[in-house]
C-alpha cells in the first residue's frame, strides 16, 4: 500500500474548488486526512496518510519532485481565475499567471507528474480513480505553452499589442499599440513579464512606422527581464517593419520586451501591431 503524503499541486482555475472537494471525499472514504497547504509544511508531523493539497509549488518543496502529482485544464484557465479575482489587474493577470504555470512546468521536467484534466486522477493508496471536470470554457492564448508540461520544444503562438505595457503620456484616443515619438528620452513600450520555460524563445515584432521619412533611432531588446542588453536598430523612412529578436533563457524568468528612445525626437510615432513568440525551428 502507498504510504503518503500525497503531494497535488491544483494549479488555480474556476474548477480548482471541486477538484478539491472530489479529491478530499475520495481520500476521506480510503482513510486519508486532507491538507490544504499554504506555501509552507510543517513536515514534523506525521503525514502518512495525508493528501496535501496547493496551488503554490513551494509547499512541496521537502519532497522530491517524482512524489508530486500537478493538475490543470488549460493555461488560459488560470488567467480567467485571477482576472475575475483582481477585474481591475487584468492586464497584470497574464503575468502573475505565467509565474504559477512555469513553476510547475518546471517541477515536471524534474519528474513531476502531470495529469490533464478533464480526465480521472489516479492517486494510489486505495483511493480509487477520481473524475475531474473541466473548468468552464474560455478561449485559448497567450499561455498555450503551458497546456502540455513539459512545455513542447516547438511551439507558436501570437501576443497582442494590448498585452504589452507603455509609456503613461497616451491620450484616450489612443489604440493599444500606438506609441507617440515627440518629447524627451523614455521607455515607450515594456512586459509583458510573463515567465517563460528555460531555452530559446524568438519574437518577432510587427510595427508601423510614421516618421514622415526623417529617420529615427530605437533601442530594442528581448529577453530575460533581469539581464538582456538594447541594440540601436535604425528606420530611415516610413513604413512597416518587422523586427526579430532571439534569447536564451537559462531558467525559468519574466520575459521583456523594451523599446526605448534613446535621444528626444520632434517628430514621429510608432504602432506595435503585434509579437509572434516562438520556440524551436
């Protein structure tokens, strides 16, 4: 017989609440206690016959990570949870998001078990096969890396203008996207801070360009939030561009990407149309 704990990392969704209560119901009729772990454990205590269940990778953190079983549906699930708990943060959530998602992704490829939900979550002990349903259905998006764990080595998918942050002298009118040029050296555009898996992830930016063909000079970077350097790319007339960055992340961080002005311009704005991230060949 397996003799516990049961770890369960519940990534959070609008079904986490009866995956909770089925999960518990099961363990309590096989003779399991069921904890709901914060972010820490007091592993003092005996936990033979617990199922300790979270949404925070770290309380599992005394265990090696093959006695972990992770849970989820898709990763748009966990934006629409904290979207509908913070309305005023939306456009923070696809971040704070991705912070959960990597964590776990991370934990699977240390040798995590992951389960796909909807389907029957198998904990051994006794506790007999567990149907989980699915969440209610949302579209898909910025997070689809997160829908597979581990997160695949080919992968495409595309971030809006809306999802990235810009400079606050924007006017009402204004679109996402559209950046006015006149004034002085600043951040135009920055974020979105969603944390990405280890390896090589590309971008690729869309971007009109009205300069009214006096040329201009933008410093552009992509990458690891906390460490990747700005390269001048130069537009001599106007037009569209698209431009096209590569980095290396060496583990799990919030990715950036940031235009700055490096010089004050009298003239001038830019749009940014859109970003395709993409990972493998």
């Amino acid at each position: 017989m397996t003799m516990g704990p049961i770890c369960v990392l519940i990534l959070p969704n609008l079904a986490a609440e009866e995956w909770r209560r089925r999960i518990s119901a099961a363990g309590q009729e096989a003779g399991w206690n069921t904890l709901l772990v914060a972010e820490s454990l007091d592993v003092t205590v005996d936990l033979s016959r617990s199922i300790l269940i979270s949404e925070s990778t770290s309380a599992f953190q005394a265990f090696s990570p093959d006695k972990v079983a992770i849970i989820h549906a898709d990763a748009e699930d966990v934006v629409e949870l904290l979207a509908r708990m913070d309305p005023a943060g939306r456009e923070y959530v696809v971040g704070r998001a991705s912070i959960y998602l990597a964590n776990a992704e991370a934990l699977v490829r240390n040798g995590a078990r992951h389960i796909k939900i909807p389907g029957r979550l198998a904990l051994g002990g006794g506790i007999p096969p567990i149907e989980l349903p699915s969440p209610p259905q949302i579209s898909a998006g910025y997070l689809g890396m997160f829908d597979i764990m581990p997160s695949p080595k080919v992968f495409e998918t595309e971030w809006p203008a809306g999802l990235f942050r810009y400079a606050p002298n924007r006017t009402k009118t204004m679109e996402a996207g559209d950046i006015e040029l006149i004034g002085p050296p600043r951040v135009l555009a920055f974020g979105p801070y969603i944390h990405l898996p280890c390896g090589q992830w590309d971008l690729t930016v869309d971007m009109e360009v009205d300069i009214d063909d006096m040329p201009i000079t933008l410093d552009m970077a992509w990458g690891d939030h906390f460490d990747h350097p700005a390269a001048s790319t130069r537009f001599e007339r106007s037009g569209r561009y698209r431009v096209e960055f590569s980095s290396i992340f060496a583990s799990t961080r919030p990715s950036e990407l940031r235009i700055s002005l490096p010089n004050a311009l009298l003239h001038g704005r830019i749009r940014v149309e859109k970003a395709i991230l993409r990972r493998g060949p």
